[in-house]
C-alpha cells in the first residue's frame, strides 16, 4: 500500500467519524408526547390538531400555540416559534419537530400534510355531469 | 384505448427490440435493422401515449380519471400542461417521453461509436420498466373503473379537481421536465458503462460517454435549481433548501455524476481509475431509481412536506424489482469483471491535477454520502435535523473549493511546489483583498469567513486561467459591407431575437414567475422593447452586423468552478445573514419596519385577477430615499382544501444586491362596529344585552338577480325582527344592502331600530341554495350613544431581507453554462477519437488482422487518444 493510499484512508476514518458523531448529534426520533415527554429528546411527533380548543399567534414573542393530539391519542400544547403554518385549519395530520419542556411540545419546525388527493378522497362529483361524448 | 394500447406496444416492441440488440451483440449482426425498427416503433408508441393524455387533458376528458383528478376548466393552458405530469402516472409518462427521444438521438450516436447494440439493449431496459409501470398504474383508467359504484356508467363529470394550489405557478411549468430530462439523460452514461463493462472497453466508453454524462450534469443541476427557485418564489417561508428528501433525491445522482465526470477527466489522461468511473457511473443511476422509490413508494411519508400516497401493492413491488434489477444486475457484472479491471492507469505524483481531481471527486462523494444517509434515514423511522447537513457541508464545502483552486495551478502528471506558489499569488492577494472587504461589511462567523475565503480563492484561480484562455480569442467585429436583402432579414431576425430573449427574461423574473401578471407588465414595458427593438436594428444597419468571437472550447470547467463559487457566496449572504421581521400594517398607516430601516404601507387589496381569484395584498416599500416598490403578496381560496382557508403566496421584490420577501400571515379588522353572523331563526342578544336580533329570512327577488348576472349593481333585503327591553315584542325589520359582483362597493341601509338609538345593517348574505334553511347573514349593529371606535383593517406580513440572493441564481446558472461548455468540447472530441480508431481499424482490416463485425466490440484495444497509454496491454478483444 502506497503513501498516498494510507493518507486516503486516514482521511477518509476521520470524516466517517466526524459524520457518525454528526448524526447521532442531529438525530431526531419518530416519537410520541409520552415517550418525547420521558426522554426530552428531540423527537418528531405527528397528530392532528385539536380544533375545538382552537390557535392563537402570539406577535410579541412570534409564537404561534394549539393543541395537538398524538397518534396515541395523548394531546399535548404545542408551541411553535414562527407564523401560522399554511393549510393549516384543512390539515388531514400535523407533523412537529421539537421537544417538551415543562409539560409543552417546543416545536422548530411544523408541517403540515396537503389534503392530498394522491391520497384519494373517494368522492367524486358527479352534478351536472352530462352523458359521454357531449363535452 | 389507443393511449393503453400505445403503451402495450412500447412494451412489447422495446421488449423485441432488447431481445434483437441482444442477439447482435452477439453476432446476429444481421438483426440490428429489425432492432432499430423494434427501437424506433416503442418510441412512437411512447409519443402517440403521451400524444391521447395531453388530447384528453386538453380537451376536458373528464371521464378518465387522470383528467378528472388533476385537470380542471379554471386552469389557464400553461398549467393545464403541468397537470400532464402532475402525479405519479402522468411523471412516469412524462419520463417515457423524455427517454424515447432520447431513444431516438442515442441510436444514431451509439451507432457511430460502435455500441448500438450494447448500448441500446441496456438503455431500452428504462422504457421496458417505465410502460410496464404505465400499464400496471394506467392514466387511461376511466372514472368507471376508479370509481365503481360512484361513477354513473356513460355521464362524465363537468369538471375535474385541479391542480394542487402550490403547484399553480410558472416554474412548476418548466421545473419538473428539467429534472426528469436529467434523470432520463443518466440513463445514457449508465448504459455506455454498462456496454464498456460487457464488452471490455474499459478505456473508449469513457469518451464516448462523456458528453452525456456532462450534459445530465447540466440538465439535473439546471433542474434542481429550479426547484429551489419554485420553492422560494411559492412556498412563502423564505428560503431555497430545506434539504427535504424530495430535493435530497434529485440532489444525489447529481452529486455522484459530477464526482464521476471529474474522474473520467482523469481516466482520459491516465488510463486508470477504472473501477472508480464504472461504479459512480452506475451508482448514479440506481440513485436515479433509489429517489424515485423513496418519492413514489410512500415510504417517506411523514418526513417530507410532500405528499405521496401508498401507491398501491402492485406498484410498491414493481418499484422495488426495478430498483434490485437496476443495482444487482449491474453490479454483478462490475464485480465479476473486478480483477480485470485492476493494475492501470499511468503512474502520477502526489502534486498533480490527476491527485486534485481525485481529491475532488472523493469530496463530491463525501457530500453525497452524507446526503445519502439523511435521506434515507426514514427507511428506518429516523431523521435528521437540517444542522446534520449544514454542519458537515461545511468542512465539505471550504475543502472542495480549496482543492478546487490548487488543482487547477497543478499540471498533469506532477508539478512542483514553486510552480504552485508562484502560481497562485495573483488570486491570494485578491482573495485576501476580498476576504476583508467581507469581514469588514459584517461577516464575523469564522466558519462563514473560512468558506468566502475559499470561494473567492477558487473563484479568482479561475477567473484567471479563464481570462488567459479567452485573452486574444474574443471581440466582436462588424461586418460593414453593404447588406443584401437576405441580410437584411437575418438583421431584423437577430434585433427581434435578442429584443424577445431579454423581454422574455425580464417579464418572467420581473414578475417573479407570476404569469398572471404577465398580461400588465406586457402592456406597460412593450414602448421600451420596441424601441429596444429599433435602436439593434439600427446599429446592425450603421454598424454593421456584428461578429462575435468567443471561443468557449476550453472554458467549461473555469466558467462552472467559478459559478460554484459565486454560488457558495451567495448562499453564505442570503441564508447566514437573512433578516427576518414581522410586522403588523394597519390600513394605509406607514408602519416602520426592520428597526426604522424601511417603511412599509398597506394600501389595500386587489381582485383583479379574476380567472384565478388571486387576492393581491398591496404593501408599498420607501427606505431613507423615499418609495422603491411594491410587494404583492397573493391569497386564494380553492377546492383543494374546500375553501377553507386561503393558500398564501408570498410577494417578492427584487433588487440586484436584496429581495424583499413578504408573506401575508394574517387580516383582521380591529375597532368597528361588531358584527354577528346569524342563521334562520336564530336569535343574538347584543349591546349588553340592550338590544335582542333575531334573522328571518332574506329576500333576493329576480329581477335583483337578473341584475346581479349582468353584472349591475343589485339590492338584496333580509328580514329581521329586532326587540328591547322597552318593546319586548319587537319591531320587524327590513334591513337592504346593495353589492356588486365587479366591484367592492357596498351600501348599506342604515335602520334605525324604533325608538332607541340602535342601528342595524345588513352586511352580507350566505345563501345556502341546496339548503335554503341553512342559509346565513351577517349583521352589524351600533349604538349612536356608545359609538364604538372606528374600524381599521390591519394585516400582519412577515418579511424577510434577503442579501445577496441572486448570486445564488447566477452562481447556478453559471455553472449550468460551464458544462454546457464543456458538453460541446467533449462531443467534438468523442466524434473525432472514433473517426480516428475507425481509420486504424480500417487499415486493420486491410492488413487482415481483425475480423468483420460492424458493431465491432473491436474498438476496444486500440488507441483512441495519443494519451491512452496504459501500463497493462489489454487481453481481451482481437
């Protein structure tokens, strides 16, 4: 083995190491309120929003606050450092990325899932339509 | 049905037509025709395909239900082309398309370089797998066969559902084909590497793959540009990249082709690399794949702000054998071949450009490794913070440029330490210079320093070799010798040809992709074209007709490094030092914004765009100057989330060295008299329960309505009964208000309530036709004693300067243009270097020394540069 192959390959740990310990640092986990609660980790919990106890904005502090419930049924207030996100009365499911901090979802980044039609919503609509060949 | 039948003969003849190649390559020379016709019958099925959707979609054939899902009547014809591809089915086809020409060009080229039936046999593997796709997720399924049971047999809906409101803008026009032309473009390389591979041409399928495996560069990178343009001109939270799988997934084969483009580079002089070029070759083809599993397969699903469905069992699985087929196949082969493929390649010294490209190519990989992991961490119920890939992208980004500008001051083979010294003292100074211009303007944060040092250090390396190329090989000369009639015709076609390319371009960035206001800016700007228009034609006419001469055949690789580093540059500017605010207008009151250094004014809003109804919300900019512009946020209601809420646009006003970004966050109405809406029969208790209003019902007689269909002014009544404490019965009330369909004004009847000093007004009507019980209106009331303090309406925008941010353009667009550069020098030389071996064989044949075969896997073998000396002679082949 050259020089230059062993130089390579020193460099080549050395990122892989770097890389590793980056990931591990900015993991975020698929998670819930229960076990994001427990473990304060960051973590990524996906719900729908609660709309009956409704949102607010805060301009002051640009917070913008509801309730969301998990997958498991938990719900929690959710804090969100920014502006209302878009569609997000319409949402079929919320995701947030954050963690708790004193019984309240911290959330730095929130998205919202597009009322997708991909998805199907099975309904079609039919009124007016006129028999085929007419169009 | 013809589109599913054109679809089955794609199949079926790309089928025959790999069966064909395959025999040939094998000896059946005679077979290639019948391939070719095989060939070129898929494609025609491919066209005639994509021919019936767009027929169907133009045409409003609402009963097939690609149509009925993503066309509608409301969409302009620009967006009615995008709903061609705007999902999953439609994508593949618009994939098919782009495949099948190139289909048609790379027969020709493959068959002057002697790898038709190679080639050909592993590039229609792509259109087997795409129509097979199609077949098994048909866009030609009618709303019948979806629907059952819901689709009454033989009636077809009126209209069909639209397009997803965030996909309603130019770019999305023009955006999706680019990438999808680049994937289909990898394809090409992935096929000739493939051919090589088989054949044993380890060396000659570098060449002749290298213009293609250049221009998917150009074609993807122009391609995920866009994206991040579309995504900042639409999505409104004020940045370009947000490293989503999505865009990780088109970024990655790009990487991996760049990595590759720069070790073929050494290939090409050294012989060596071998392994290296094949693998990244192939890999950034099963990463094409890779991506469009991870995007379609709905694996993604939370990790993505884009929305993808489970598409279905049947699907899933072919996506999954098409991505094992597309890795295992050829990596088999590459690993069978392993040892061949060791021991060659010219020896070079450690300070050489053959290291630096190396080095290079190694770092290019480490990006995409590190994007790799973060966008597959789904598959395994991960993710990973955006900080996971600035963070490392840092270290990658300095390292890359740095490497960058040394490698280009080393020469080939080896160099010597002086040399490079001397070398680069011009670009030292001026990256010194340049360095503490930035960190005096304000950038203190050592990383973001480190990384301008290195991009001015690899910018002025370049722009210094460039400027030696180019010295003495550009200038434009004017032809004075008195024009004939036909020039006179290629004078005006150029004036108008320059004249409509700068209109064009700054219609469309003027309006920040806004096609809707396309139709505005045409009819204030076109005096300024016209005369644009008249001034060229005369200056062609005194002057002269000009000649440039710019002779780019070297510049490729200087003009892309130096659009990479004005692109790091400008990313540092606009991402590190944007700045954000949020500010609350009231309605034509200036409101100081960004600490007092603009002024920001609502003036209200705009419904002109009445085909869309876009809602434009007026924000006027002065700085210490005075006024410099206007933002127009836009808003719009659509089926797609069932009027619910408003879909926000942002508004953008540009400037050379900022933009101004402002997205509307809220509107509400502050003060004023108080308002309540009420449904039939039901009652409010308002004013401290002074005054009680119960709604009744209203009255829109026809002739009102008639009016209100021909767009006149119409009155509408509603019937109220409005009781006190002093006349607990109540006094029936008829409250009118008159509206108009075109404009905003709206008189209200003022009624005063009998004997107090309470008003009420009739504010809207929300009839509810199917169910007229359910219908609404909204009232509004006062008391003249208490007058509640005037209403004001205020918005809340946030905003955001964003620095520097066209450099991110311009950077990319520069280094498009470089490997267009480049793309151009590399075909030339692949057509010579094949004319050149072809001269050899012939004399070969001549001498009786190789045997007759027109798909010669002969090329191989001998020398197809005077570079390609190789320590090893080859075993293989005559």
């Amino acid at each position: 083995m050259k020089r230059k192959h062993i130089i390579a390959l020193a460099v080549a740990v050395g990122f892989i190491g770097i890389a590793a310990f980056a990931l591990v640092d900015n993991k975020i986990d698929y998670s819930d309120f229960q076990k994001a609660q427990a473990d304060g980790r960051r973590s990524q919990v996906s719900g729908t929003y609660d709309k009956d106890k409704g949102s607010q904005y805060d301009i002051k502090s640009n917070t913008f606050s509801f309730f969301m419930k998990d997958r498991q049924g938990h719900e929690m207030p959710v804090k969100y450092a920014g502006i209302r996100p878009n569609n997000f009365e319409v949402a079929p499911s919320v995701v947030c990325v954050g963690k708790v901090e004193g019984g309240v979802f911290e959330a730095t980044d929130i998205q919202t899932k597009c009322p997708s039609r991909y998805e199907g919503s099975g309904k079609m609509n039919m009124d007016g339509a006129t028999p085929a060949g007419q169009s | 049905m013809i589109g599913s039948i054109a679809l089955a003969l794609t199949f079926t003849a790309s089928l025959t037509a790999i069966v064909l190649y395959t025999l040939a390559a094998r000896g059946r020379v005679e077979l290639t025709i019948a391939a070719r016709r095989s060939t070129q019958l898929a494609i025609l099925g491919m066209f005639v395909a994509c021919g019936t959707l767009l027929f169907y979609i133009f045409n409003y054939h609402f009963e097939i239900n690609y149509v009925y899902e993503h066309a509608s009547r409301k969409l302009s014809k620009f967006l009615l082309f995008s709903t061609f591809y705007a999902s999953q089915e439609g994508s593949f086809m618009l994939w098919g398309l782009w495949t099948s020409l190139i289909a048609l060009f790379l027969i020709r080229y493959a068959r002057r370089q002697r790898y038709e039936a190679h080639v050909m046999a592993i590039f229609l593997t792509v259109l087997v797998f795409i129509s097979l796709m199609l077949i098994l997720k048909s866009p030609f399924e009618t709303i019948y066969a979806a629907n059952p049971g819901q689709a009454m047999k033989g009636m077809v809906p009126i209209d069909g559902k639209g397009l997803n409101p965030s996909l309603e803008n130019l770019w999305i026009v023009i955006h999706p084909p680019m990438l999808f032309l680049g994937f289909s473009l990898l394809a090409v390389p992935f096929a000739f590497a493939l051919a090589g591979l088989i054949k044993r041409d380890y060396q000659g399928w570098v060449l002749t793959s290298m213009p293609w495996t250049l221009g998917a560069a150009m074609v993807l990178g122009f391609g995920v540009m866009l994206g991040g343009f579309w995504a900042y001109e639409t999505l409104g939270w004020g940045g370009f990249w947000a490293w989503d799988p999505v865009e990780n997934a088109s970024l990655l084969p790009w990487l991996v082709t760049v990595a590759a483009s720069h070790t073929m580079l050494t290939q090409k002089r050294t012989g060596g690399l071998i392994k290296t070029n094949i693998a990244l070759t192939l890999l950034a083809y099963a990463l094409v794949l890779y991506g469009s599993f991870l995007t379609r397969s709905g694996v993604l699903g939370d990790a993505s702000v884009h929305s993808f469905a489970d598409p279905g069992y049947l699907a899933f699985s072919m996506l999954v054998c098409a991505l094992g087929f597309f890795i295992l196949v050829p990596f088999g082969i590459f690993f069978w071949r392993w040892r061949e493929m060791s021991g060659f390649g010219q020896d070079y010294k450690i300070l050489s450009r053959e290291t630096g490209l190396s080095i290079a190519s190694a770092i290019i990989g480490a990006s995409a490794l590190v994007v790799f992991i973060g966008t597959s961490a789904p598959l395994v119920q991960k993710k990973v913070d955006i900080g996971f890939y600035n963070n490392l992208h840092i270290p990658i980004v300095i390292v890359l440029l740095l490497v960058n500008g040394l490698s280009l001051l080393l020469k080939w083979r080896q160099s010597n330490w002086n040399d490079l010294v001397r070398k680069s003292i011009v670009a030292l100074v001026a990256t010194l210079v340049f360095t503490t211009v930035v960190v005096l303007l304000g950038v203190h944060d050592p990383r973001f320093v480190a990384i301008c040092g290195a991009a001015f250090f690899s910018l002025f390396v370049n722009l210094e070799i460039g400027w030696k190329i180019l010295h003495g090989h550009w200038g434009v000369s004017f032809d004075r010798t008195p024009p004939s009639s036909r020039d006179y015709g290629r004078r005006v076609w150029t004036a108008l040809s320059i004249t409509l390319l700068l209109a064009i371009l700054s219609l469309v960035i003027g309006s920040a992709g806004d096609y809707n206001l396309f139709g505005p800016a045409i009819a204030q700007n076109w005096p300024y074209f016209a005369i644009l228009f008249a001034f060229l034609l005369a200056a062609f006419v005194i002057a002269g007709y000009p000649k440039f001469i710019f002779d780019t055949k070297f510049l490729g690789a200087y003009v892309a490094h130096a659009g990479l580093a004005v692109f790091a540059i400008g990313v540092i500017a606009a991402n590190g030092y944007t700045k954000h605010d949020i500010i609350r207008l009231p309605l034509n009151k200036p409101t100081p914004a960004f600490d007092g250094k603009y002024t920001l004014t609502w003036h209200g809003i705009d419904h002109k765009d009445t085909v869309n109804e876009h809602t434009y919300w007026i924000v006027g900019i002065a700085d210490k100057s005075g006024y410099i512009g206007t933002a127009r946020p836009f808003t719009f209601m659509t089926d797609f989330n069932q009027h619910q809420e408003p879909i926000r646009n942002p508004g953008i006003v540009k400037y050379a060295a900022r933009d101004l970004y402002f997205t509307l966050d809220a509107a509400e109405t502050e003060g004023g008299a108080p308002l309540d809406t009420l449904g039939k029969q039901q009652e409010a208790t308002v004013l401290d329960g002074k005054l009680k209003i119960k709604f009744i019902n209203f009255d829109f007689p026809q002739s009102e309505k008639i009016k209100m269909m021909s767009q006149q002014p119409f009155h509408v009544k509603a019937t109220v009964v409005a009781s006190t404490d002093i006349h607990p019965a109540g006094d029936t009330l008829i409250l009118g208000v008159t509206r108009s369909t075109v404009s905003e004004a709206v008189k209200q009847d003022d009624i005063l309530v009998p004997n107090t000093s309470f008003h009420i007004q009739l504010g809207q009507l929300m009839p509810d036709m199917q169910h007229p019980a359910n219908s609404r209106v909204v009232l509004r009331y006062f008391d003249d004693q208490h007058l509640p303090p005037p209403a004001t309406e205020v918005i809340t925008v946030e905003a955001f300067v964003k620095p520097y941010i066209n450099l991110v353009w311009a950077g990319i667009l520069t280094l498009v243009l470089g490997f267009g550069f480049a793309v151009v020098r590399r075909r030339r030389e692949a057509l010579v270097a094949i004319e050149r071996a072809e001269r050899s064989y012939a004399k070969l044949i001549a001498s009786g020394h190789a045997p007759m075969s027109p798909d010669a896997p002969l090329v191989e073998g001998l020398p197809r540069t005077p570079n390609l000396l190789t320590k090893k002679k080859y075993t293989g082949g005559a």
